[in-house]
C-alpha cells in the first residue's frame, strides 16, 4: 500500500547535486535498469563504482542524493538499499543535464557513425577534442564497453567494434530478423519464462504509462531489444538468440544517433503486448505471423525514413527504436 506514495516521491526529483553526481546517480539508475533489481536489493558502493569506473565518492554523494528523492535509503552501517523494484522506477524523470553522459555518449557516437571519429582512439583522443575530463571519458567508454560497442586495446587506447552503417546492411539486418524471429516462435523447444516475459510486459506498459516521452534513447532502445531477445530466447535454440543479439547490438549505434518519433512507439508498444497475448495464449501460430508483419512495417517505415534522410528531406532520420 506505500508503493504508490513512493512511486510519487521519485517521480519528481530534487535539485541535481553539484559535481559529477547527478550523471553517476544516473548511472546507477541505469544499472538498476539493467539488472531489474527487485525492492530491498542492497546496493553495495564498491560494485557499483567498479561498474560505473569511478570512486566510491562519487558513488556515496550520489546516493544520498537519491535518497533524498526517496528511491534508495540508508541503514546505518549496513549501506543503501533499494526502495522501489527497477520496474517502479522506469518512469523517473531525472534532472535535465545537457553535459550529462547519455549527451556526451550520445555525442561521441554521432561523430563515430559520421566518421569524424577513427576506428581507433585513446583517452586522450577524447579529452582534447570535447574538452572532457579523463573521468568523464572514462564512463562513456566504460559504457560503450560494456554495451559492446566499443573494447578496451591489449596496449593503449580503444577500438570501435563494427556495427551497421549503410541503408543496404540495416535492410539486411531486417530481413534476417524478419526471417528468425517469427520461426524462433514456431520451435518444438520453445517454452514461455514467465519471469522474463513478465519482465518485457513491465517494461511496455511503462512505455505507455509515460515512458516513451520521458526514457533517453538508450532505454527506449534497450525495452525493444530485450522484448525481442527474450521471444527467441524461449525457442531454447542458442543459435537463434546469438544470431538476434549480433543483429542488435550490430545497429545499437545507429539507433542511438537518429531522432525518436515517439508517437510511432505507442502503436509498437501496443503491438508488443498482443503478442505476448498470443504467445501466452497459446497461438503461436498466430503470433508468429503478425510477428512477421510488426517487423516488415517498421522495415519499410525506417528505410523510408532513411531514404528521404539520404535525398536531403530530412536532417536526421525519425525511426522507432523499439522493434
């Protein structure tokens, strides 16, 4: 009975924190996110700064900082724990920071799917040509790292790992999932995890109680990926999921660098949670087949979309992240 109260406590957060915490407390946010950490998870401060790539600090203010907004709070000598499920929290609205990492992030794959950037690049690369600090640099790359966008060299430096870059891959990228994920649905193996799809359900419902006008590209990004990951993870084929997880994370960069039309994003959410419908309904059948056509319209949607990109239409192709 308490969970509505707090939902609305984190709903709107207090004045962002000087310094760098605000981008760390939505870093932590993020992992939260990521992980779907149930209501009393502990979050250890070493874990975290280990996965964020900064001191324990940074970490500590940016904690107390989100309890303050009433989404962690604190027992003495035993730490900060969670409040509220990750599922809860999908709606925050965290303060604007336009210096943030997802702007920073966001900045430096821009530049990398444009060419501006190398397939290679250091530390240093980057913090003399957007005048960042190492730190700053270190948690975009981190990030990429652990997205899988970008590795960390045997010697020094980083190195870009290939993804989607020209409108004849990203078609054939289409095709390909137009081609696994409806037969993904149709294998003798193929069992519902109740926990997983419970999860994806969370996840578009939020969308369309308020998250698709609020979450940053990247967790628009991620809520369609994992919805269509965890389809052909029931198939129990591990070539299958491979297969689609190569395919995402190949055209995350893409995703990321384009502009959101977000009213498109309430039809795919829609049509997300029929067939779940269909799937935990038993027809598969059924569910296999408008599988098929959710993907071939968002093909035809976003190809369009690039072509008229590319004739100089548009200055930057709207697309839905979510498929």
């Amino acid at each position: 009975m308490n969970t509505p109260r707090a939902a609305k406590k984190a709903s709107s957060m207090p004045p962002p924190p000087s310094g760098i915490a605000n981008s760390v407390a939505a870093g932590i946010l993020e992992y939260i996110r990521k992980l779907d950490l149930p209501a009393g998870e502990r979050l250890r401060e070493q874990t975290l700064a280990n996965e964020l790539g900064v001191s324990r600090s940074p970490i500590r203010k940016a904690l107390q900082y989100m309890e303050s907004a009433g989404i962690v709070e604190s027992s003495p000598n035993r730490g900060f724990f969670l409040k509220q499920r990750a599922a809860d929290l999908m709606r925050l609205d965290m303060p604007a920071d336009e210096e943030s990492d997802e702007a920073l992030y966001l900045r430096v794959a821009e530049e990398r799917l444009s060419g501006a950037l190398p397939e290679e690049i250091t530390e240093v690369d980057l913090m003399e040509r957007y005048d960042l600090s190492r730190l700053q640099v270190q948690r975009v790359l981190n990030r990429m790292g652990r997205e899988g966008l970008a590795e960390r060299k045997p010697g020094r430096g980083w190195v870009f790992r290939p993804f989607l870059s020209t409108d004849t891959a990203y078609r054939e990228g289409y095709r390909f999932r137009m081609i696994i994920e409806p037969a993904a649905l149709l294998e003798p193996s193929f069992r519902i995890d109740k926990v997983a799809f419970d999860r994806i359900r969370r996840d578009q419902q939020a969308m369309l109680d308020g998250g698709i006008e609020k979450w940053p590209r990247s967790e628009l990004f991620r809520a369609g990926a994992q919805f269509h990951e965890t389809l052909v993870a029931a198939s129990n084929n591990s070539f299958l999921l491979e297969s689609i997880r190569n395919v995402n994370q190949l055209r995350r960069l893409v995703e990321y660098r384009v502009n959101v039309d977000r009213s498109r994003l309430y039809r795919q959410c829609g049509e997300h949670l029929m067939l779940l419908d269909l799937i935990e309904g038993g027809d598969r059948v059924e569910a296999s087949y408008k599988l098929r056509q959710h993907l071939d319209v968002a093909r035809s949607i976003k190809l369009h979309d690039a072509d008229e990109a590319t004739d100089g239409k548009t200055k930057s192709s709207p697309v839905e992240v979510n498929v």
